[in-house]
C-alpha cells in the first residue's frame, strides 16, 4: 500500500511541476507578446516594460517551485534523512521566496518613482520585509548549524 501511495504522490507532484512550468513559460510568453504588440504600435511606456519585468519575476518563482518539486519530491527520496538536509531544503525554498520578493519591490520602486513618489511607501516597507527575511534565514541558519554539530544522527 505504502507502494501506491508513493507512485500515486510521484504522479501528483509530476503532473503539479508540469502544469507550474507550462504556466511559468505563459507568463513570460504574455510579458514578451504585450512588450512586442507596444513596440510594433509605437506604444512602448516604461510602465508596460515594468509590468513585463514582474510578470517575467514571477514566472521565474513559478518555475523555481516547480524545480524545487522536481528536485526534492521526484529526484531525491522524500524523507530527509537529517538536520542538514532539512535545513539546506528549507533555506533553498526560502531563498527562491526572498529573490522574488526583493525583486517584485524593486519592479514597484521603479513604477513607484515614475508615477506618483508618495507610493514609494509600501515598496519600501516591502524591502523592509525582504530585509526582514534575510535576518531570520540568517538566524535560522546559525541555530540550526549549532544543532547539526551537537545532533550525532545529523
């Protein structure tokens, strides 16, 4: 039983990685056609571009989780064996959330300063939580690295 529920969750996590990058390669597919029907009607703003660019990070996150799928629920075993591996999975899922992020507030500083300086407020406070981000990866990283060395299993 332990079998079919295990080929039954490969398939699930399969058909999941599929669909997020088939959709990830849309997004992107959608920036490049609405940045290229601009051009060619001599209708190109920096605002459209910017757009683009976000639709573009976040088909990029899109696709990332559905590498992170692949990688770690169809390529490796599922069970993570140690303090480390578990650490090193949470990091890099972490990692990918605070790329995206910091990126997507950046996108919203440039639309920000082009349209109106009073909206930089909550691009700003976005990169506040970017920063925020970092600090508790950071943190969960040295604690977790301390329990690695004093875990004998890990």
């Amino acid at each position: 039983m332990e079998r079919v529920f295990r080929v039954c969750g490969v398939i699930l996590y399969g058909i999941v990685a599929a669909a997020l990058a088939a959709l990830a390669l849309a997004f992107i597919a959608l920036a490049v056609f609405r940045v290229g029907s601009d051009v060619a009607r001599g209708a190109a703003n920096v605002g459209a571009m910017l757009e683009a660019i976000g639709m573009v990070i976040v088909a990029v996150a899109v696709f990332d989780v559905a590498k992170y799928l692949i990688e770690e629920e169809l390529l490796r075993d599922r069970e993570l064996r140690s303090a480390e591996e578990a650490r090193k999975t949470l990091t890099k899922f972490l990692t990918i959330v605070i790329i995206v992020v910091s990126l997507e507030s950046v996108v919203f500083v440039f639309q920000a300063g082009k349209e109106d300086m009073t909206k930089l407020v909550y691009p700003a406070a976005l990169l506040a939580v970017v920063g925020a981000l970092v600090a508790v990866l950071g943190f969960y990283q040295r604690m977790s690295t301390g329990t690695e060395r004093q875990d004998p299993s890990g």
